[in-house]
C-alpha cells in the first residue's frame, strides 16, 4: 500500500526502466513494466516498489508482494517469483532516489494569496507562491521559485534565497538565507540571542543581540526549532545542515557543511561545530567549545569540553565513547560485587 493519496498524489505510472536508471540499479525485468508508486517492503503491493537492507528484513523480503524490489547484490537470491529484483550498492540511497520520482519537491503555484502582506519595496522572485495570511516586510528580499506557507513570516531586511521553502507559521528575522532552505512549521529563526548581565542586585540586564542568522544553501530547520541571532557577529549554519524538531541553537553559534542535530539537542552560544558532525538526541553542548570535524555525540550526552575531530563521545558529562563503556562495565562489576557481598555470595 503506497502513501495515502490525499496528502502525497504519486505521479505514477512510471516505468522500470525510469526506475532503474534513477536508482543506478541493474535492471533484471522488463523495462517497460510500469509501477504507480513506492511503499515499505511489507505493504507493498505488485504495482509498487520496495527496498530491502539488513538481515533482520530478510523474512520481510522473501514474503514481499511488491513488484520490484531495491536490493544488495547479497540478497537478490532471496527476492521472490514474480517480484523484479532492482540490484545496487545501496538500497536505502537508491530507494530515496526512487521515490522523489513519484513524490518530488512541492512545485510553487506562482502568486500571492490575497489576505497577504507584502511590503511595497519587498522583492518577490520569478513563480514564488506566498500563501494566505503570510507577511514579507519592508526591504525584504524573496528569490524565485519560493513556497511561503500560509502565516510565514520573512521579517525586515531578510534574504531568502531561490527553491526555498517557508512552510506554515515558521519564521525569519535578522536572516540571510541562502537557495534551497526549508524552514518547517513553527521554526523560529533570528529570535533575540540569551544575553544579559546580572547587577549586584539581582538585576538582569538585556545584553542587545545585534548578529545576524546565516543560513548555507540547503539547510533544513525542523518544526519548533530556534535559531538565535548573534549577540555580535552571526549564527552560521553551513551549507546542508539539518536540524531535527525541537532543537535550540544559542546566539553565536556556528556549524560547518553538512552537519546533523537531532530533536531535543541544546548548543549553547559560541560553540563551533566543524563539518559533518552529528549530535544525536537531547544531547547538550555548553557554550564556547568545539567539536571536530565528523565527530558524533551520542544521545544525552553533556559535552564541556571540546572533541577532537573523528572522535565518538557518550555521556554525561561526556567521554570517548569506549572508555565510557569501559567504565559503565567496571561500575556495573563494583555494583554486582556489593550485591553479592549483601547476600553471601562470592564477588
């Protein structure tokens, strides 16, 4: 069974051929066989194409119905009859290749919906699509091609830049974009940095936050993240930096290319990230260190001091990630020990 078609039309039939050429797979089938769309390996059904990677989905491939399937060169003996067997390196890869040809990027409907507000010295970009109740303000600059969704907000002076897309209630302020960003719904982007200076008295005083928020060409911002403004000086994420939902990215901040932060994450200010890192799950980095390139935090973790590049640190307060199982192991022997002890028995 395929997505359900209300919310993701396929723009099926496509055939094999098309298929394979798309997947850089080999085709062992009739390439003119035509498929309506792509589903996951147990759901599938003739007229739909699946992928299989890993062992533990071996049972699910060999009673698979789908049509064809996406498959490493080692399981294409357990496909079954009747079902074409698409072979290449990487099945998962390919299979996300395959399926933007049934479900591509949202194409923009050029035109701004009438309860929009557009500034008059606002600059709208060749077919942009500005959806109801969406506000572009004054100097604002919105390149070609764009989608905003309905309540977006691209504040004064912003830049985004082409093929980008805003998607309901998510904003932009103090913020230059670059082509192909996607915001998702409700991400906050140049919020007011968390700087401020406690008098004598207890008195908190508002440092002014007067950075920017750099966004690189294909950065993508989850749903309900933020992305603090810098206090002087910007927040930079670099080129094709994903951030999951729920993340929160301190004034000053700065990643490299291609980076990764999953839901729950916490960077404070002025922490650098170099590239490709990945910080996993309600982990958190204190501010004014660095992470080196390819590096990876593992969920939970509390990072204070700076990781050195290609290296696994696990948690709190983190460590490399083998002598942190060494010594989760050495504890659990101490624990074990002592309920021994309790109870008579030997250590």
């Amino acid at each position: 069974m395929g997505a359900d078609p209300r919310f993701f039309p396929a723009r099926g039939p496509i055939s094999l051929a098309a298929i394979a050429t798309a997947a850089g797979a080999r085709l062992t089938g009739d390439g003119a066989r035509e498929f309506l769309d792509v589903a996951p390996l147990a759901l599938a059904g003739p007229g739909e194409v699946a992928f299989h990677e890993g062992r533990r989905n071996t049972a699910a491939l060999r009673q698979t119905r789908a049509g064809a399937v996406l498959v490493a060169p080692s399981a294409e003996a357990e496909v079954p009859d009747g079902c074409v067997a698409l072979v290449c390196d990487a099945p998962q890869l390919a299979y996300t290749r395959v399926a933007a040809l049934f479900h591509p990027r949202p194409v923009p409907v050029p035109g701004i919906h009438p309860t929009a507000w557009v500034a008059p010295d606002a600059r709208i970009g060749e077919g942009t699509q500005i959806g109801a109740f969406a506000f572009v303000g004054p100097a604002a600059e919105v390149g070609a091609g764009c989608i905003l969704g309905a309540h977006a907000s691209i504040g004064a002076g912003c830049v985004l830049g082409a093929g980008s897309i805003v998607h309901a209630h998510a904003s932009m302020a103090h913020c230059i974009a670059g082509a192909r960003v996607v915001l998702h719904q409700g991400a906050r982007i140049g919020n007011e940095g968390f700087g401020f200076v406690t008098t004598p008295m207890g008195e908190h005083v508002t440092v002014p936050q007067i950075g920017r928020v750099i966004l690189g060409d294909g950065v993508e911002v989850g749903a309900n993240s933020c992305v603090d403004r810098g206090a002087g000086g910007d927040t930079v994420l670099g080129p094709g930096t994903r951030l999951d939902n729920l993340v929160q990215i301190g004034h000053n901040v700065k990643t490299g290319r291609g980076c990764v932060i999953v839901a729950q994450v916490g960077i404070a200010g002025s922490t650098e990230l170099e590239d490709y890192v990945v910080v996993a799950a309600q982990a958190g980095l204190t501010g004014h260190i660095r992470v080196g390139a390819k590096s990876r935090i593992g969920a939970q973790s509390g990072v204070m001091n700076d990781v050195p590049p290609g290296t696994d640190v696990v948690g709190s307060p983190a460590w490399p990630a083998r002598e942190t199982l060494k010594a989760f192991a050495w504890l659990r022997r101490q624990v074990a020990a002592k309920g021994n002890d309790r109870t008579g028995g030997t250590p």
